[in-house]
C-alpha cells in the first residue's frame, strides 16, 4: 500500500483522535473539570452573545424597516440609534410588566396572609378531630424531646446562613456576569459586519473553502431558526397569556394580571414551562377561593390545548420542524445542563442539529446507492 501525504495525514490525525478519545476516557474527571473551567471562563462571552443575538431581533427590524439601512449612507449613525431603541424597547416591555404586576403581587400577599387566620382554624379543627379519635396521641406528643429538636434547629441555622451567603454570592457573581455580557453584546451588535468578515478570514486560513462554507451554511441556518422560533415563541406566549389574562377577567377571578404575565413568561419553556403557572395559579386562588381554582384549572386545559392544536403549529411549529418527541428530550436535557436558559434554547439547537443529520444522512444514502 502506497501512503502519499494525504493519506500519512488522515492516519496520524485518526491516531491522534484515538490518542485524546483514550486520555479522556481514562481522566474523565479532568476533562470535565477542564469544560466546566472554560464555560465558565467563557461565560460572559456566551452570556454577551447571547444578549446580541436577542437584541439584533428588533434591531434587525428597525433598521431596515424604518431606517432602510440599505439605501443610507450614514449606517454607523443609523446602527447606533436602532441599538438604542432597541434597547429602551426590551427593557420598556419589562419595566411595563414589573409596574403591572408588582402592585397585583404584593396584594397577592396581603390576601394570601388574611386568609391564613382562618387556615390555622381549619387545622385546629383537624386536630382536635384526630385527639378525640386517637386519645393516645397526647402520650406520644409528651414523650418528644422538644428541646432536642430547639437545638437541632439552633444547630441547623448556621447552615441556612450559610446557605443564603452562598445564594447572595452566586446572584451577585451572575449580575457581574450578566453586566460584562450586556456590554460584549453592544460591541457585537455595532461592528457584527467586520466580525462576520472576520470570522470568514480566520477560516479560511485555517481550512479549505469546504469546510467554510459549511461552517457559514451552519451559522446561517442557526440564525434563521433561532430567530424564527425566538420570534414566534415570544408572539404565542403573549396571545396565549393576553387570552387567559382576559377570560379570568371574564369570570371574575382573581390575579388574572399576575397569571396571564406569568403564562406569557413561562410558556417561553415549551411542553413544560406553561405547568408552572397551573401550579402557582392553583396555589394563589386556592387559598381564599377553592371553586374558582377549580375553574383556573378547567380554563387552563380548555387554553393550553386551543395553544397546542392551533396556535402553536401556526406560528412557531413551521420554525422549528423538530417531531415532539425529541422536542421534549431535548427541553428536558438543556434544562438539567443549563437550568431555564437551557430549557429555551434547547428547542432551536436541536432543531439545528435534527436537521444536519437528516442531510448528513439522505447524502449517506445517495453515496451508497449511486456505488
């Protein structure tokens, strides 16, 4: 057999991809504690692109819709003010909701804590329901170490202070990360041409025209699918959430703001994120009005299957083209990795990879059918 370099060169490379697969199976540790080393050194940056990627949606939109980009000569002037706008609007948008539904969350509160009074006499009524059915229980009530369990509790506080010290830490450090992120993001956004342009050099300089053009074809068909299905989720979410928001106003049950802004929140989770608000909803009605949570429920159901039927296939399915099946694996492995963010983006990213490989595939197929 005749080795020419190209062939001395796939061999050496699958020797060396041997070699790591080796070191990593027998130091995986290592090679966990090394990724987890680098995202988090990453982190900003991810965080920074990330932000750029949600904030170009509008701004994308502004410049060439109001602006007309194209057709102006003073781009950078114009780039500038649509980043800005774009801006105000997003942090607009949450600042309106804050105002809404601070005030609706704080008489939540004062309601949930009226009512509690009248929990602690339901409960006195079970107890001495249960004293007068099991007498006894008054013997093993006495014989509890009560001081035993003051000083387990007293040993145990420590530990909960401890653990908000850590919970403050981590919440500053991610504000930091979030802050530094925002601003990597701004650097994106006014200069993404000459990054893009960049990016290009940098590969072609390093690999063939093959591999660039499928890289960029990649990058392409994930901008066009984050976009498509980060546009269409946010637009279901808020029908979704301005519906129930109004039928709860209809049949005059309370927090329906609260409910309806945090269904249009939460909903941004598919298959998962909208079972959150039943919970939460069920809990805040309950407490002072068990029929009308009943009724939460039913309108619920009757809401989130008119989502599933109909809206969603129309305004998010067509983005996405991923089966449920692996809609819902994927939503449940980006949220055990990267918690809510994870739960989001997964959905999109496994469309993405979904549909490399069913190209990668049909050429498979084509490749051993034309032999």
């Amino acid at each position: 057999m005749n080795l020419n370099k190209k062939n001395t060169k796939q061999i050496m490379l699958l020797i060396s991809f041997a070699a790591l697969m080796l070191w990593i199976v027998f130091n995986y540790k290592i090679f966990i504690d090394l990724i987890s080393f680098l995202i988090k050194l990453l982190m900003p940056l991810i965080v920074g692109i990330a932000i750029a990627f949600i904030i170009n949606v509008p701004m994308k939109q502004i410049e060439r819709k109001i602006f007309k980009i194209e057709k102006r000569k003073h781009k950078k002037i114009i780039r500038v003010i649509s980043l800005i706008l774009s801006i105000i609007l997003i942090f607009g948008i949450i600042g309106l909701i804050l105002f809404l539904v601070i005030p609706e969350f704080i008489e939540a509160i004062i309601n949930i804590s009226k009512s509690v009074p009248k929990s602690y006499d339901f409960i006195n009524d079970i107890i001495n329901k249960i004293n007068n059915l099991y007498p006894d229980i008054k013997g093993y009530l006495n014989n509890i170490d009560v001081k035993s369990i003051i000083d387990t509790s007293v040993n145990q506080a420590g530990n909960i202070v401890s653990a908000l010290a850590g919970f403050l830490s981590t919440m500053i450090s991610r504000l930091i990360t979030f802050f530094i992120g925002f601003i990597i993001s701004i650097y994106i956004l006014l200069d993404k041409e000459n990054l893009s342009r960049q990016t290009k050099k940098v590969l072609n300089a390093f690999f063939n025209g093959d591999v660039t053009n499928k890289v960029v074809r990649i990058v392409k068909l994930a901008n066009t699918t984050f976009t498509s299905f980060l546009t269409g989720q946010c637009l279901d979410a808020s029908l979704i959430g301005f519906l129930l928001f109004i039928i709860l106003s209809i049949i005059k049950l309370p927090y329906a703001l609260i409910l309806g802004v945090l269904f249009a929140i939460t909903a941004l989770i598919p298959y998962v994120g909208a079972f959150i608000t039943l919970l939460i909803g069920v809990v805040l009605i309950g407490v002072t009005n068990p029929m009308g949570a009943l009724w939460y429920v039913i309108v619920f159901f009757v809401l989130q299957q008119f989502d599933d039927n109909f809206t969603y296939p129309r305004i998010v399915g067509g983005s996405v083209g991923l089966p449920a099946l692996w809609a819902l694996v994927a939503v449940l492995i980006g949220g055990s990795i990267f918690g809510f963010i994870g739960m989001i983006i997964s959905i999109p990213l496994a469309s993405i990879l979904y549909s490399l490989f069913g190209e990668y595939v049909n050429d498979r197929i084509k490749k051993k059918s034309s032999k």
